[in-house]
C-alpha cells in the first residue's frame, strides 16, 4: 500500500534527556490509515501530528470499541536505530481486534507501516542511557451512530514519544498491596486483549493503593479471587524455593511480549519456569516461610520492575530485604541488553531500522 507523507512544515525542538518522563513529548509526525468494511483498509498517511477530529456520536466514545499497542525503538551505541520483537506487537493487536470485532491489519502491511514511521522519526529516539522511542499503536471505531452493532469504520494510527524511566523509582524495588477487592478481568472478558476498558477499570484500586503508599496492584482472578494474575499492567513472575513460577494465561490475562522474552531467557539460562496457577495462599506461605527470594513485574514500559514489598490484608512482607535480585537483575541486564545492542541478539527478536 502506498503511503502518502506530509512533513510537518517546522519540525520541534528535540527534548533534553535529562526532561523525558513518560508519554508526555510527542514527535513531529503521526501516521493514520482508515478502514471501511466494504473498502477496506485505505488512505494510508504519515501527517504532522495534530489533534483527532471525532464525531460525536463515535463508536469509540460511546461503546469503547478501541485496542492499542506498546512497544519501542532503541539507539544503539553505534547510533542506529532498532525494534524489539515487533512482529509479536503486530499479532497481538491482531487478537485484540479480532476479540473487540475491529479490523485485522495483514501482518507484511502493519510491519512495513511500522517501518516506515519509525524511519521517518528515527531522529527523535534519544541516546541516553535508559531512554527509548516508545511507539504507541492505536485503533478506534468510528461509526457516526448511536446503535450497538460490530464497526463499519474504524481508524489505526501509531504516534510516538521520546520517553525515560516509566516509574521514578527506575530499577529499584517497588512496593505492591495485593488487591482483594476489585478484579482486572475475567475469564472469557477482554483480559486477553489490549483494551482500554481494562486499563480504566483497573484505576480505582491502583489509587486506592497509591494513597497508601504503594505503587500498583498485584491483580487476584475474577472468579475465585483466589489466584495471581497480574500486578499493575504487567505480567508477573516469582522465585519460589529455586524455581520460577508465573501465571499460567488463562484467558484473563495479557500475554505479555516481555513475560515472553523473560521467559525464554530463563530456560536458556537453566531455570525451571512453571506456568501455572499460583494461589494467594501459596504466595502467602513462601512470604511467611522466606521461600519467596524474589518477585517481579515485567513489561514493554518498565522491562523488569523488582518488587521489595507486598501487603496483603495490611500485613506487609519484605520480599528479598527490599533489594533488586540476582535473576532479577540478570533479565532485565540482559533484555535490556539485547534491546540497545550492547548484548548479541541470539533470540532474532531485532528489527534495524534503515
């Protein structure tokens, strides 16, 4: 498909590296393309980056029809540009619309669309230590009727943002209050899925948390309230008695591309990863008998985040004294790693941009 590009007439000052949060500076340019289910998919665009212009009465702002996607562009110390898995960024939205009834983008035309924007905005990826271009993939629906009926038009667009750390604290440990309360999702849901409404019903708790002192969430399923899923919007993972054990996906849970990659890391290393059901009761156990020596969240934002505390039911349990662990620190140097071209990619999850 051919892709229209208007530059922007002036283009930004680039941002100091020492100013960049997250998702708050926007690069020149953002890249459009619509869709109608007779048409098709059409009118492909990169464009200066400007606000969107919605009617009223939008699918999106009425019925939530709308997925999106995360993932990133690093600067290598040789100064070029590269990608990280993001053929596995492509396949997952692919599901998120197919489970919201939104279109599916062909994988060779979402990869060479990718491509192309990233090359025309290379120049905003920062080069400072832990810092990326953080590309944010997005798809609405936007039919101008108020009646609930699967999308007849809808609209795909990737804008991009040079960003640095996602939390303040950066690597360090962070505090968890495991929720009992509130669900994220359930099985059969959209937990599987990368939706909006998963991530705004997920708010209330994670303030209710941050009011005391904690900075996410660590989610319990929607059926039982029983079993881990996830912490904040990431996959979780834990060192119990020597073995690594996360979450099985069960349908309520996102299949996390880093939770992937972690994965795989593990078992080239020699550890034993056990996808599963994990209890409350289980975790609180190896809390109490010290046999969790170390827990985690991973994903595309934050890569590894250690976690140094979680409370449940007010009971506060220090988890590895509060310090990074040593798996810990080894995915995350390693993911890390492969992601800046500091480390060989033995994996193929690379993609240089041209």
């Amino acid at each position: 498909m051919e892709i229209k590009i208007t530059k922007a007439a002036v283009l930004k000052e680039k941002p100091d590296s020492s100013t960049l949060g997250f998702g708050k500076i926007f690069t020149d340019h953002m890249f459009m393309m619509d869709w109608n289910k007779e048409k098709g998919w059409y009118n492909a665009r990169i464009v200066p980056f400007e606000n969107i212009s919605l009617h009223p009465a939008s699918t999106v702002l009425h019925y939530g029809s709308e997925i999106f996607e995360g993932l990133k562009a690093y600067r290598r110390k040789d100064g070029k540009v590269q990608m990280f898995r993001p053929i596995e960024n492509i396949r997952r939205m692919n599901r998120s619309a197919e489970r919201l009834c939104l279109p599916q983008i062909p994988e060779d035309l979402a990869m060479e669309i990718l491509e192309t924007f990233v090359s025309l905005e290379q120049d905003w990826t920062p080069s400072a230590e832990g810092t990326s271009l953080y590309l944010r993939p997005f798809m609405f629906g936007n039919d101008e009727s108020l009646g609930v009926h699967t999308v007849h038009n809808a609209t795909y667009v990737i804008i991009a943002s040079p960003v640095g750390s996602y939390y303040a604290e950066g690597i360090n440990p962070v505090k968890i209050m495991i929720e009992d309360e509130d669900v994220r999702a359930v099985r059969g849901g959209t937990g599987y899925a990368k939706c909006g409404g998963n991530y705004a019903a997920s708010n209330r708790a994670g303030e209710r948390a941050a009011r005391l002192g904690y900075s996410q969430v660590l989610w319990l399923d929607g059926v039982e309230r029983k079993y881990i899923e996830e912490v904040g919007a990431m996959n979780v993972m834990f060192k119990i008695d020597g073995k690594i054990v996360t979450p099985m996906l069960s349908g309520s849970i996102l299949p996390g591309i880093t939770r992937m990659s972690c994965i795989a890391v593990l078992k080239e290393k020699g550890f034993e990863v056990e996808e599963r059901l994990l209890s409350i009761d289980e975790l609180a156990d190896a809390l109490e008998n010290g046999k969790l020596e170390e827990a985690w969240g991973c994903g595309t934002a934050a890569v590894v985040s250690p976690i140094g505390e979680l409370c449940y039911k007010g009971v506060k349990y220090p988890v590895n004294n509060g310090e990074i662990g040593e798996v810990t620190q080894m995915l995350y140097d390693t993911l890390t790693g492969i992601q800046w071209g500091k480390i060989e990619d033995t994996f193929g999850w690379i993609k240089p941009i041209k």
